[in-house]
C-alpha cells in the first residue's frame, strides 16, 4: 500500500492536475457523432453496369445537409441482378454499383439506402 501511496504522490508532483481536469472538462469535449440517411427508389435501372444513384436534398434527411460528412455505409439495397462491388460517394453525396450486365431487370424496382456519419455543422 506504502508503494502505491507514493507512486500517486509522484504522479500529482509530476502532473498540474488543474490542467488535466480543464482538459478533461465537458467544456473541451467535441461535439458528438450524427447520422443521417439517403434514400433512393428506381422503378426502372439500367440494363449495364456500373448504376450511378446520386443523392439530392429531397433524398436525404434533413440533418445529412447540415453536416461535415466522414464516412458512408451501405445500409440496404435491392437491386435486381445483384452486385459486385460499390463506390460510396462523400461529395458529391451518391453510391456506384459494379456488377455484371443486367439482363431482364429494367422492369424491376431498386432501392438504395446510404447512411452517412458526421459531426452536425451548427
């Protein structure tokens, strides 16, 4: 117990310990991680690769225009014919399909749902 009694004591002659809980304050804390959502229905797609969906405002949740955009996850697709690989796109805001050529599928729904993660701007 002596040991650990003075291994602490070290630590606070070592360390200004007003510094590190300053640093440690909620005040210096980032602000937290959002998420918002894309999404996409086609009621027709393309015969070929590679499937190009973009994303405009009315796609996506409201918060995904207000904020600084980190990463994209593919959170669900149908796509007729299947994929083979995917882009997502940060900026502009869009996912990109590689595959095998459709055949037939043009008469079939798709639908695409990107979530994307980021800080909110305001």
């Amino acid at each position: 117990m002596a040991a650990l009694t003075t291994i602490i004591a070290l630590f606070a002659v070592a360390f200004d310990w007003q510094q590190i809980y300053s640093y440690l304050n909620i005040q210096h804390v980032k602000r937290a991680l959002t998420v918002g959502n894309c999404s996409k229905t086609y009621h027709t797609v393309p015969n070929e690769y590679p499937f190009n969906v973009s994303f405009d405002a009315r796609d996506c949740d409201e918060i995904v225009g207000k904020m600084t955009i980190f990463a994209g996850f593919l959170s669900r697709t149908h796509i007729c014919g299947g994929i083979d690989n995917f882009d997502i796109h940060l900026n502009p805001r869009g996912v990109t399909f590689y595959g095998k050529t459709l055949q037939n599928c043009s008469a079939h729904p798709s639908d695409v749902i990107v979530t994307y993660l980021g800080r909110r701007n305001d």
